[in-house]
C-alpha cells in the first residue's frame, strides 16, 4: 500500500512525513517522529491517555488517522514545556502529586491545557467535567483536579 505524504505543524513545527493510510495519529506520533509522550492505554478511545490538541480541539489520537493531520495545527505533550520551564499546569502537577504511573498524566495535561485555554476560570465542577474523558487508575481524581486550578490562579496571576 502506498504511503501518504503529510505536511502538518506539531508543536509550532512544520513537519512532513509519510503514512500509512490505516495508521493512526497516535501511531505516526510515536513511530514516525518519536513523540512517545502521548501513551497507548486502550486503544479505542475511552482512556484519554493519547489526548492531544488539533486544530485547537481534543482529541484522542488513536482515533484519528494520520493522514487526517494534514494541514493541522497539532499540540502535544512535547509542546507543553518551553526552553525556560515547565508549564504552569506541569509544574502544577509535581506540587500537588497529581501523578504516579504517567501513563495517564499527558493525555490529563493536554486536556487540561484545552481547558484552561477555552477558560481560564474554571470551577471544579468544570474541571471534572471537562476532564471526564481521561481515565487514572493511580492517584484518583482529587490531586488531578486541585493541580488544574493551582494552575488556573497561577496562570491568572500571569506566573
């Protein structure tokens, strides 16, 4: 089967690479170009483990062809960090031990990320929400939730 050419931008990165058409985002991400952050938990959509941003939309990777990314503006858990820090919502995490295992923690971050993006003033009630789709079997939910809105009043307060 031939493969497909793709020309996407991950991370604020144009980037092109060659697909199979029945490969997942998922699989393109971390076997084409080596972004393993976003993990293989299920499989079929129902973790929240593979989560990344597309043209400014969750999704879970592994339900999204690799193909589907051309022209996108795709965000991953790479794109998190900066070459000056951590993002507010990774340090967020470390202070408030919202993680054990990792392999639920950047589907979280990303969600995470989507969410404070659209609203920057979440209640928990909407953090909880928002974050329904991603499953931890590890630290539970409370640690996860209290890190977002640290996070929230960090980024308000412009830290």
């Amino acid at each position: 089967m031939a493969k497909l050419h793709v020309e996407t931008t991950i991370n604020g990165e144009s980037t092109e690479i060659l697909v199979d058409p029945q490969q997942s985002l998922l699989e393109t991400l971390r076997d084409g170009l080596m972004l393993t952050g976003a993990k293989e938990g299920c499989n079929d959509g129902n973790c929240g483990a593979c989560t990344v941003i597309m043209d400014g939309r969750t999704v879970n990777s592994c339900l999204v062809l690799g193909a589907e990314a051309q022209d996108a503006d795709i965000t991953t858990i790479e794109g998190l960090a900066t070459p000056r820090g951590l993002h507010p919502l990774q340090q967020a995490f470390l202070e408030n031990a919202a993680l054990q295992c990792g392999i639920c923690t950047p589907g979280f971050l990303i969600s995470s990320k989507s969410l404070l993006d659209s609203n920057p003033n979440p209640s928990e009630e909407e953090v909880r929400f928002w974050l329904a789709g991603n499953l931890c079997r590890c630290t539970g939910y409370d640690k996860i939730v209290r890190a977002v809105l640290d996070a929230a009043k960090e980024m308000k307060a412009g830290n």
